[in-house]
C-alpha cells in the first residue's frame, strides 16, 4: 500500500484500489453463493424447504425467533413474495375451514353475487357448525358467502360449491384448478367447507406455506379482492330469511383486537386442530401468516397469541436475514412440492455474476488507459 501511494501519490488511486477490491470480494461472495446453488440435489429442493432453513441456520437469530405453538406455521410478504418465517411450512396436513378462503374467492370469480342458490338435501344435510339451510329453499349467494365466512357454516358452502361447479366434485376441481394457478402445487381439496375428507387420490390438505399465498391472493391480487375484503372484514351482518332473521358475528378476533389485521379465518376439525389464516398490514408492508395443528381443546386461544408473535418476527430486526424467494414455485409441476426449483434465485446470482464480470473487464481496461 505504502509503495502504490509513493508511486501515485493520489487520493484517486488509493479510492479506485478500494473499489477493485470491494468489488473482487462481493464477487466471489457470489460465486460461492451460485456454485452451491448447482450442488447436486440442491436444485431440487422447495423453495419452502429453503425458507425453513435460513431460519434454521442461523443459530445467532434461532434465539429470537416467536415461541409458536403450532405444528406448522409460515410468514410471507405479499409485496416481495418472500418468506420472512417457515416452521414445517411445506408438510401436507389437515386445513380444516380455512379451506373456505379458497371457496369464497372461486365463488367470488365464478359467480354473481346476487345468483339466487336454490339448496340441496346434501347440502342442507351437512354437519354442525350450519346455518340450517332448507332443502328446496333458494337463498341469495351475498347472504350464504357472509353466512360462510363469518359464522364458518358447512351448509353455506356446500350450497355454494353446489351452485357454482354444478356439484362438490366439479367445485373440488375449480379450487384445485385455481390453487395450482396461484402457485400452491402442495394443496389438495376435496370439500368445500374443509371438512376431513379423502378419495382415492389423497386426503382434504394444504400447506402453511400455500395458505399464505392463497390468502395473499384472496386479499390482494385476485379481481374480486375488494368483494373479499369487504365480506371478511364486516363484524356483524344481518338479512331476512322464510324462517326469520338471521344474524351473522365475525370470529376473526385480531381484527378488533390489533390495529393491522385486514382479513383472516378460523378452522378447526379433529385431524387439524386449530388453524388461522390472516393477512395483515403493518409497517408498510402487507402480510399473511398461517398456523396449523395449532393447539387442540382446550387450547383454542392459542392461535391468537401466536398470529401475534408472528407479526411482532416480522417487523423485528430478527427476521431481517430469514426472507427467501418464493416467486417461482411453480416453475415446474412435478405434483411434489419438493421438486420445485427456485429458479429466480439462481438466475438473479447467474446475472450478478456476468455483471460482475463485465464491470471487472471494463474496469480492468478504463484503469490501464488511466495510469
């Protein structure tokens, strides 16, 4: 160093020294980066498995990470489309009601809401929790979709997927449709109101991770998100039926109780347990969290505390290393989540790398012609 400024005798050589070296170490950074992304078997891993193990690696921020009570839980920034947080977010499971998020939106899309639903013994015949539907009744879709939502009746939904897919198998198929568009290639339904169910393919599941994005789409992206959000976030809803009025209560408590939650729902089934979904707005960003298998009775309060703890994570400076693309998870459909390549992870260091080349070349040339 000491003979470079003897021989140049200049603040400028001594800053283009710094930059050449900054830009050298960032380089190499990247290459190391890139080569283990082209490590065999590494590729074919989930962007959902990758998300999990940012947070797992990192033992300095495993400390501050939420104490969560459930099984499986995710965090996603809906703008950046990134994972800020992963436990067992990829593991198929039981989903229970918030299967209906799902519902509503393709009922949303697919149908008018001033369709009049003329109610099926099936439907009618569905188990608590209902509204009491009457076979042979015909009720307009707005009241059976708020009936759906806020009060989480079965019988709501199945009249709904009844009118809209022409049955509940022809419904099953639009939500699975419309999930595998939306990217979540680990969700399979089968019933409307997300009841436990299985065929011959599979059984009634979803992800954390794929709650998340159908949640963010539901709130934001989808064409009817602001019919979504209005429905989701009405506390009470009242409307006149043959048998006398009826009143609907939200049970979405984070929307009272914090001043950031937008939209959510509850769920639970014995093979699921408690289950949330919600999508927030907070700091400036927009969110969704999603909690699984989250406490059994008699901890039904569980989900409230822990949809907390997740958005505190979020806006802490613990989860400032934890993002993980999560853009392309549909770049190839293999039907195993695991198969999925993160693509745009690998194609974003593979232009940081040809950039830092071509600046190295450039700036190796432009400095020989300066001295």
């Amino acid at each position: 160093m000491v003979i470079f400024l003897k021989k140049y005798k200049s603040k400028i050589a001594l800053m283009v020294f710094i930059c050449v070296l900054f830009c050298t170490v960032s380089c190499l950074l990247d290459f190391k980066t890139l080569e283990k992304q082209k490590m065999p078997g590494l590729e074919k891993k989930s962007v959902f498995m990758a998300a999990e193990n940012t947070v797992a690696k990192n033992t300095d921020k495993a400390v501050n990470e939420p104490k969560l009570h459930a099984v499986s839980a995710a965090l996603y920034d809906a703008d950046d489309e990134t994972f800020i947080y992963g436990r067992n977010m990829r593991d198929s499971m039981a989903n229970a009601s918030t299967t209906k998020l799902l519902t509503c939106i393709v009922a949303l899309e697919k149908a008018d809401i001033n369709d009049m639903v003329t109610v099926s013994q099936n439907a009618a015949s569905q188990p608590e929790v209902k509204l009491g539907l009457v076979a042979g009744n015909s009720y307009n879709m707005k009241d059976l979709l708020y009936g759906m939502m806020l009060e989480s009746f079965n019988d709501c939904a199945y009249a709904i997927a009844e009118h809209v897919g022409g049955s509940t198998e022809g419904f099953a198929k639009l939500m699975n449709e419309k999930a595998n568009e939306i990217g979540c290639l680990g969700t399979y339904f089968i019933t409307p109101n997300g009841l436990d169910a299985e065929n011959d393919i599979s059984f009634h599941h979803s992800t954390a991770g794929d709650l998340c994005v159908i949640m963010s789409y539901c709130a934001w992206k989808s064409p009817k998100s602001t019919q979504f959000l209005e429905i989701t976030q009405t506390m009470k809803y009242t409307f006149e039926t043959k048998e006398g009025q009826m009143v609907f209560s939200n049970h979405n408590r984070l929307l009272t109780e914090t001043d950031y939650c937008i939209s959510g729902k509850t769920g639970f089934t014995t093979k699921a347990g408690y289950c949330y979904v919600a999508a927030v707005e907070k700091d400036g960003r927009r969110m969704c969290l999603s909690l699984l298998g989250c406490g059994w009775p008699n901890n039904k309060n569980y989900k409230w505390a822990d949809a907390k703890s997740l958005v505190e994570y979020a806006v802490s400076d613990a989860a400032g290393d934890s993002y993980c693309d999560a853009a392309c998870v549909t770049a190839q459909q293999t039907g195993d989540t695991q198969n999925t390549i993160n693509l745009k992870y690998i194609e974003n260091n593979k232009k940081n790398k040809k950039i830092c080349k071509n600046f190295l070349k450039n700036f190796t040339i432009n400095i020989g012609n300066f001295f």
